[in-house]
C-alpha cells in the first residue's frame, strides 16, 4: 500500500503570527548585537580572549593602558570555589573569576613561635641580629631582611576581635586584638593607656602631656601663631611617638602625623597606635636614612623621644634637616629645654652648636608653668646665604653630583643637602594652605620630572575610577575602613579622592617606580618608599584595604607573587579587603592563591578583582 505525503499548511493565524514574528525576532538580533558590542567595548585593557589563559608564561607582563572609566558593575556575592577551565573568560559584568585547574594545591602552614603573632620579617630576623658587630646606633632596630621569607600564615591572638570602629577607637580598642599590658605598667603614671576590662582606653597622657594632648597641641599654636594647624601646617613627622596620641588629636585640626618609633623600644606602641586608626609605622634613625624624600615636612615633632641628636657628628638632626622643608619647623620637647642640671645642660650647649652649624633659628623657648614642660621650636633656613656665611664649613653642603638621591637603605647624610631649586631658578616656595594644596600645581613637581599637563590629568582619572567604580561599584563598605594603603601610589590620586571619608592612606611609592613622593607630600599626605619584593614595616593585621593598580604584573618580574600574597595576608586584618586593578594575566595568577587562602574573590569588568580576606587560619604548623 503506498502512501502518499501531502504537505500541511498552517492555518492562517499562524501565518499572520510568523509574519509578526520575523521583525520581531531581527529587531531583537540587533539590540542583542548592540549590548553584545557595548559590554565588550566597556575594558580597552583586555582584548577577548580566544585561547587558554597561560598562568606560567615567562617574561614580562605587557604594560598596561589607562583604562577609560564607564559605569560600575553590580557587586556579587563571594562565589565558590571556580570549577570552570581557563579559557572560559566570560565578557559579562558579572565575571568569574579564573583560575588554574591543574596547579598543585598550595599546603599553607601557620608559623609558630615566639613572635609568630606578631611577626615582621625583616625587623624579627634574629640570625642577622644576633651577628651584628655593633648595636650602638640601633642597628638591631634597622631592616635585616631574611633570604627567604617564611611562608606561613600568622596566626591571631587568642580572643581576636573585630576591631572598635573609628572614632570610638582613638580613645579605646580590643585588649584581645593586642594583648600586650606591660605598657600600662610602666607608663601608669603618665596615663599613656590604661585596661579597663575588656579594653585598652587612652586618656591622651604622654611623658610631655601633663594635662592632655589637647592642651599640648593648643599651647604650641598659642606660641607661634604662625604654625597654623591644618592650613600652613599639615604634614608632621612625629618621632619617637609613644602610642601616637599627639598625632591622632591633630586629626581634629585637619593635620595628618606620620608616627614611628622602633620596634619594642616601648611594648607594641605602633601596633597600638594603628589598632587606634592613628597614621604609624616602625623605624628609627640609627645608621639609615628615614624613608621618605628631601625637603618634605612641614614640621617635625620630639617629645622626650630619646634620640641622641648630637650623636656621630650630628647625624641624627642632620636627617631631620634633610625631612624638614625650608622654612618648616622643629619642635623639641626634653628635659634639656627647661632642666638645669649638669647632664640637660650639657646636651642643650650641644644643641645649641650644632643647630647654629645647620643655620636653624629658635623662633620660640617657652616654660609652661602650669605643666612644668619647656620646649623649643627651631626654623630651617629659606635661604642659602647662611650657608654661605657660616665660618666653618662644616658640615659642608653636599655635592649634587656625588649625592644618590634616594633613602631606600642609604646611609645617613653627613652633609647638608643644599635647598632644592625650582627649573625656573627659583627657590621651591611653600605649598599652598590646605585643602587648596590638595589639587594646585605641586611645587616639586618639576624636580621629579614630572609637569602640570600629566599632573591633572591623573588627577582626573583617580576621580573618575573613585566616583564610577571604586566607591559605588565594588560591593565595598567603606564605612568600615579606616587604615588603607596604596601599594603603587604615583601621584596620590586615590588618596586624594578619599579625602572627604574618614580614612587615612598610607601612599608606598616603590623603589622601582618613577619616585613621585614628593609630589604627594607636596599635596598634604603621607607616604614612604618600600620595595614590595620585601616585607613592610608594620605588625601583622594593622590594615583595612590594600590597592594595588597594575602593580602585581610588574612585580612578578622580580618578585614571587606567592611572597607577595602571604604579606599581603599578614598585613590585612581579618574581614580587610585588597582591591586589585590589573591585567587578567596578573589577575590570573593572583586569583587562585587568593582561593588557596580561603578568600572570597570577586572579579569586576575584567580588570577590578576585589579580594576578602576572612579568619581561616591552617591547622598545620610550622616553626619560623
């Protein structure tokens, strides 16, 4: 029996519905085709990716393009752990992140000892300290950094605590979170900080503060006007700091302190101050210059910080003069001020030599009767005539061409830097009054090669990314940050654009970098030189969020990234945040150690990765 297949035609509502459907279905082709376009056009820095991502490739990242600025993401939930393979890179805004599937697993171990909680590599190297020849000028408190860094997670104090939120964390933090109560006993008499139950609470006492910082911080503006806090005066080097308390109430004045005192001179006074939220960091002058640029302070402070400052011909002060910009001012504290015993009145008739041989003048001695404290406030010169007229030269001024200009591990000056010259010729003047110093022309700006072109237009972009991305996009509480550093801080155009929130940053310039410090510090913030292929002078957990812009990629070069990552995991606090803008080949890379740690990781527009770091610490351990 044959059959035949006669073919069935549609009703006529179901032509007329095709007819509708046709331009229908085009006119979604093309919008599809439009937000297909528009998402891959939202990153120039990333081509799309056809082929696997190479998480071993050697050589150098490629350099990286400004990315121009475009809406933000929505912020996603911290995903799992990635099971996709590597060359699935979604274009979406809501991205996975890669990861490498065949890598062996890292087997972190959690380091034990002694100091392990408290651990910084390169100031807790015992074999380098223990062979030292001489601890004289405090070299056991200088950098001795280990060949090989422990890779160990430091483990948390027993009892560790979100930390108390600033304000209320000026005046009181977590016993728990540094539980260190020697300090209360040996400075129970000046109320530098006392325990009350759960808590340390700090009543601003200090050696010099018989009745209060703020008393303190008033009577030097009352005796020299001219000082000016938060306008003429902004940017203070503190020396000697105790836990910090006359750089954290300047922070009402609109005055930003750097702090620093050597570790365990006093019982963990920095890791109180940055558990506080006060600006701080370890060092101290010994046979190495300070971090930081020539000719940056507005005013450097010592309240009995025990520095012999005539000591080894004066270098002590002499690294100060080099800090302190012309005209900026000194203003010592100590007991040779005001005492008239025969040790104080040998140290003040060395002072007084030696301040005449730098060309500073006492602009101001005055003897708080209510107090019993004296101090001296000393003025660098604007003018090299003093210089010039001095009957000995000595110490001489030093020779341009011979002076390396950097501080990263040089030895102290024995010279007299000579006052830097503008390429007009003309001597730098002083920065303009804050906050107007923040955006105007940099007065240094030129002397780190730099113009006023370049300067804008970074200014620009750090305040497009921060409005468009940063503050708005990334799923960030910024409420809850308050200790943040940039790990590649160029111009301080991230800092600049956090100003208004109740934040501080600390803008690390590295060594490898083009050396914009200056600039920064010309602009009213803090900051220092640091090489990130060794650890930073800080304790552990002491830092909210950590950025880093295409810093990682160029680091890898020198660096193992998996160094950089475990301290980057020491200075976080748990709960902190690193906030990465790279390359996805950097990004790559990265990602999965940041898994291996038990972080959540969240990637924005193929370029932001937005890294938590929670309390997971290893079982395992391991004797540093």
């Amino acid at each position: 029996m044959s059959t035949s297949s006669t073919p069935i035609e549609p009703e006529p509502y179901l032509l007329k519905e095709k007819k509708l459907k046709l331009p229908l279905l085009a006119f979604l082709f093309l919008l599809l085709s439009l937000l297909t376009f528009f998402l891959i056009s939202n990153s120039q820095e990333s081509p799309l990716y056809a082929a696997s991502l190479d998480f071993a490739r050697p050589g150098p990242d490629p350099k990286p393009a400004r990315i121009p600025i475009h809406s933000a993401p929505a912020p996603l939930p911290p995903p799992s752990l990635p099971q996709q393979s590597p060359d699935s890179v979604s274009i979406d805004r809501r991205e996975s992140v890669p990861a490498e599937p065949d890598a062996d697993p890292i087997r972190w171990k959690l380091c034990e000892g002694a100091v392990a909680v408290d651990y910084i590599p390169c100031l807790d190297n015992w074999k380098a300290i223990s062979a030292l020849k001489s601890r004289r000028h405090m070299e056991h408190r200088e950098r001795h950094c280990p060949d090989q860094t422990p890779r160990c997670l430091i483990p948390l104090p027993v009892g560790y605590l979100v930390p108390v939120p600033w304000p209320t964390s000026r005046d009181m933090i977590w016993f728990n979170n540094v539980p260190h109560p020697k300090l209360v006993d040996y400075k129970k008499d000046q109320k530098w900080v006392v325990k009350s139950g759960d808590y340390f609470v700090f009543p601003g006492g200090g050696t010099q503060f018989k009745e209060g910082v703020n008393h303190y911080v008033e009577s030097i503006e009352k005796n020299l006007p001219i000082i000016k806090w938060g306008k003429n005066t902004r940017v203070i080097l503190d020396v000697g700091c105790g836990v910090a308390s006359f750089g954290g109430f300047l922070l009402d004045k609109n005055v930003i302190t750097m702090s620093f005192a050597p570790k365990d001179e006093h019982e963990a006074q920095i890791q109180f101050a940055l558990e506080r939220g006060i600006p701080a960091i370890l060092s101290v002058i010994g046979t190495q210059k300070l971090p930081f640029p020539d000719n940056v302070y507005d005013l450097i402070h010592c309240a009995r910080c025990r520095v012999h400052w005539d000591a080894d011909g004066g270098k002590p002060l002499m690294e100060l003069n080099r800090l302190l910009r012309p005209g900026g001012f000194f203003i010592w504290s100590a007991t040779p001020v005001y005492r008239d015993d025969k040790r104080d009145r040998q140290v003040w008739e060395a002072m007084v030599s030696l301040t005449a041989a730098l060309c500073w003048k006492v602009v101001k001695k005055t003897y708080d009767t209510s107090t019993s404290i004296g101090m001296v406030i000393y003025q660098k010169p604007t003018s090299p005539s003093c210089y010039m007229g001095r009957k000995e030269n000595n110490p001489p001024l030093c020779d341009k061409t011979n002076r390396v200009n950097s501080s990263w591990y040089a030895r102290l000056d024995s010279c007299l830097p000579q006052l830097p010259v503008a390429s007009n010729g003309n001597l730098d003047m002083w920065p303009a009054p804050w906050p107007t110093r923040l955006s105007s022309r940099p007065p240094n700006l030129s002397l780190v090669g730099s113009d006023e072109e370049t300067f804008n237009k970074d200014t620009k972009h750090w305040g497009a990314l921060l409005s468009d991305v940063y503050l708005g996009g990334l799923d960030i509480n910024w409420s809850a940050v308050r200790n943040v550093m940039d790990m590649s801080a160029g111009y301080g155009g991230f800092a600049a654009g956090l100003v208004n929130l109740p934040l501080w940053v600390m803008n690390v310039v590295p060594i490898s970098e083009p050396d914009t410090l200056p600039v920064i510090f010309d602009r009213g913030l803090i900051g220092m030189y640091h090489d990130w292929c060794e650890s930073f002078n800080t304790y552990p957990r002491t830092y909210d969020l950590l950025h880093a812009s295409f810093l990682f990629g160029k680091l890898t070069q020198r660096c193992n990234i998996i160094d950089m990552a475990v301290e980057v995991d020491r200075i976080l606090r748990p709960g902190g945040i690193l906030l990465v803008q790279d390359t996805m080949d950097s990004i790559a890379k990265l990602s999965p150690i940041l898994h291996s740690l038990h972080w959540s990781v969240t990637l924005n527009q193929q370029q932001f990765l937005v890294g938590r770091k929670g309390f997971w610490r290893p079982d395992e351990k391991t004797r540093l």
